[in-house]
C-alpha cells in the first residue's frame, strides 16, 4: 500500500480510493494521526485491508480503526457493510472469537477503604476463575443447557440467579440477541460450550481491577457510576471455544460453498456467501448463538467478581454495579446512510465497537439520551477509557468507534523485519490507548467520559 495513494480528508481521516488497487470494491477510510497511519500502511494488516476493501457487495467505504491489526483473513479493526440482504457475508470479517467485548463493573467503594485488601481481592479472583485456552470452568452443561445459554445469553444466568435485571438493562442489546439458531451450531462448538463458561481464556483477555483516576463529564459519570477514587472491575472476553468453532466451520462452509455459488474469495481465509443464500442464514444464526454464549460468559465472570468480592472485601461484592456490556466482534443487520440514502445494511464489526449516537433505537435506555458507551480497554495493564458517542458517529463510521489500544504482534508476522534487540522475538506494536482515543475523539466519533488506572490484572 503505497502512502501517496492516500488522500488526508481532515486532521483524523484519511482515504484510500478504490482506484488505489484493481480487485478494491470501496474505498478505504483509517481513522489514524500521522504515526498511527505510517504503522498500518507498513505494516502486515495492509495486505489484509486490501483483501477486505475487495469482498463485493460491499457499500460506502471500508472504515480501518487507529487500533487495527492483523487477524484471520480480515484485520481486527474493521468496519465492513454490505448492502442487506443482496450484499456478502465472510465471517473472518467478524472474528473467530464471536462478541468479544468488555463488561465494566462500577462501584461506590472507596480504594483508600479496601487497599489493604487487594491482595486478597486478586487472590480470590484468581481461585474463582479459571484462566488459558483450555480452561474449564464449574459449570458443566449438558448439550441441551448449551443450547438454552445460546438461546438466552445473559438472561440464562438471570434465570441461574447469577445476574441482576440491571445487568440485563445495562448491556447492549440487553444481553441476548434474538433469532439465533443452536441447531446450526457443530458438535466440537457445544462440547467446548459445555465445559467454559464462566471461565476467562487467554491472550488479550484479562480481568482488571482498577480504580477511576479522573472524570471528564461530571454529569455522565454520574449516571454512569463512575466517580473519581472507587473502584472498578473490566472484563475483556468473549464465546471462547465456542464461538472460535463456529467461525471456523463456517470458514470451511462457505469455501466448500463457494463453487456453487460462484464466489472467488479475496483470500483463503476471506470466505464468502451472498447474504440471500440458505448458507448465510445458518451462520447468522450460529453467530447469535456464539454471541449470546459471550453475553452469558461475561455474566457469570461479573457474578464471580462480585462473589469474590463478598470474600475478600468484606461483603462489598453488592456494591459492584454493570456500568455497561459492550460487544467487539460481531455482525449486525442495520439502517445506516450511505450515500446519501438510508441503506439497510449488514455491518461486518471486526474489533470495533458499536458507537450508537444519542437517541438512536437500539440503545439501552439509561443511555438513551447520551449515547452508547464505549469502552476502551488498553492492553491488559494499560490505562483504560470510557467514552459516549456522538450523533456524527453514525455519519461517519456506520455507529461504529475502536475497541482497544492494538496489540504485541511476533516478528514472524512482519514482512521483511526483524526483531529488536532485547524483544525475545516480538516487535512491539501496540499503539498507546490514548493516541488511539484521542483519534476516535478528535474525529468526532465518541467524546471521554472517564479514564481508569489498573491496579492489578488476572489474565493466562
């Protein structure tokens, strides 16, 4: 991807026209500074926007987040619609992980009150949840429980008495999304979702204790929860196994597929099937499964905080509070203006966030008025950020802001580069949290509401 192609629009967007390569479908936008866009431009998830930018029935523009990086056939920071219902759907365009997200856990509690006991706090978190990629948690489901999680997400643990209804109202989409469809979801996928839920996983996601250390919007963080000097607790994870599988299976599906359809994907990972076809369908509505299954994860691992809280903190785990679920990786029928014309879209949310402006349907009502939260984690330690988005996020990034700060990615996944001295293999390419949110802020995407300092994290 060569830098002269691309064409600054204002201080935080830059666009690469479709002219830029042959097999382009739209045109890509980046939300990035100066230094974020020199690193995805040279960096390997170039090939990889190309590719996506190249899936046709694709409308309006590609929209590249400051955070991107490299994934599954599609980067992990990406924003791709397809008109609905005559567009493409490629679930490496969604992710292998299905709704990761982040639930945030608010509170009245004071850290100059439990300081001492943060040690025991961590200790207790760590006893209670299982972490790693085979982790299994103590809840064993037969096939049928796992089909009854997929139906009902968050409402499954509310039934299991391990959730509040304010949970359930304090989350997006309240926690469940309707129409999925267990009976299009393998075996491999069920006997994983039997044995994790409730447990944590590895790589990016962690669990973070941490404290608000500065509030931007007095007025929003009072309905939000968050006060300078309590404590909090995020939750960054996702369908685990369960939701991995699906995204696989309907990778292999949909190359299988493809003949018959007539499909020639951009690349081997990139699969894809017309939205009208009985293939989409089944994915569809094994993805909602593997979406409510993360609603439900999360859930439970916020009831595991709270119960180790009881422990540790001297029964305080009821002051602990969802300030708000947030999903990072999943796919959405929605309306959105492109061109000019109000489009019903099919919207590829590739590790971006769904950054609904204020007064549009499909927010949860206590944030109705203000507009969707979003909530930046950085990488595990890092500091973390909530923020409201704007009206002019529908505009200009289909709803849609940024989910994190990047990532540490291996020498071997950058072309023709070596590794630093002193780096064990890795080149270090995470982008710092708040270059990446002060980009989303200053293209008009989403304003800050509160910044969180960690002060211990659990992670694999």
């Amino acid at each position: 991807m060569d830098r002269s192609d691309v064409a600054q629009i204002d201080d935080f967007t830059w666009e690469l026209p479709v002219s830029a390569h042959p097999d382009m479908r739209v045109p890509v936008r980046f939300l990035a500074n100066e230094a974020l866009l020199e690193r995805i431009l040279l960096g390997p998830t170039a090939d990889q926007i190309v590719h996506t930018a190249s899936l046709p029935g694709l409308v309006g523009h590609l929209m590249v987040m400051p955070d991107v990086s490299p994934g599954k056939g599609a980067p992990v920071g990406i924003v791709a619609v397809s008109k609905y219902p005559v567009g493409a759907i490629a679930p490496a365009a969604i992710g292998r992980d299905i709704n990761t997200g982040v639930r945030l856990l608010g509170s009245s509690i004071r850290l100059s009150d439990v300081e001492g006991d943060l040690d025991g706090f961590h200790d207790a978190l760590c006893e209670a949840i299982p972490c790693g990629d085979d982790a299994e948690g103590s809840l064993h489901l037969t096939k049928s429980e796992v089909d009854h999680v997929a139906q009902s997400g968050a409402q499954w643990a509310l039934r299991s008495d391990m959730a509040r209804q304010d949970d359930l109202v304090r989350a997006e989409e309240g926690g469940r999304l309707n129409e999925a469809n267990p009976d299009k979801v393998s075996a491999a996928a069920r006997d994983a979702g039997s044995r994790q839920l409730g447990t944590l996983g590895s790589g990016a996601h962690f669990i973070e204790i941490g404290v608000v250390e500065e509030v931007y919007n007095r007025a929003a963080g009072l309905t939000m929860g968050l006060r300078e000097g309590r404590l909090t607790v995020l939750i960054h994870c996702g369908s685990r196994g369960y939701g991995r599988q699906v995204c696989d299976d309907y990778i292999t599906h949909f190359q299988d597929a493809g003949p018959s359809h007539d499909t020639t994907p951009p690349s081997d990972d990139l699969a894809y099937v017309p939205l009208d076809v009985s293939e989409a369908e089944d994915y569809i509505g094994a993805m909602r499964a593997a979406a409510n299954y993360a609603y439900a994860n999360r859930q439970v691992l916020a009831h595991r905080v709270r119960e180790s809280a009881d422990e540790a903190l001297g029964g305080l785990g009821d002051r602990l509070r969802t300030v708000y679920d947030v999903a990072h990786t999943l796919g959405h029928v929605e309306m959105h203006q492109v061109d000019d014309h109000h489009v019903r879209c099919f919207v590829h949310r590739k590790g971006a966030a769904r950054a609904f402006g204020p007064g549009t349907p499909g927010i949860s009502l206590p944030y109705r008025a203000l507009g969707q939260p979003v909530i930046v984690p950085g990488e595990r330690d890092g500091t973390s950020f909530v923020m409201l988005a704007t009206r002019d996020s529908m505009q200009k990034s289909y709803g849609s802001a940024c989910h994190g700060a990047g990532r540490t990615i291996s020498a071997q996944e950058l072309p023709n580069q070596t590794a630093p001295a002193g780096s064990e293999g890795g080149v270090q390419t995470k982008d710092d949290v708040e270059a990446v949110v002060d980009t989303v802020v200053g293209a008009g995407l989403a304003s800050k509401v509160a910044r969180i300092r960690p002060l211990s994290v659990i992670s694999s």
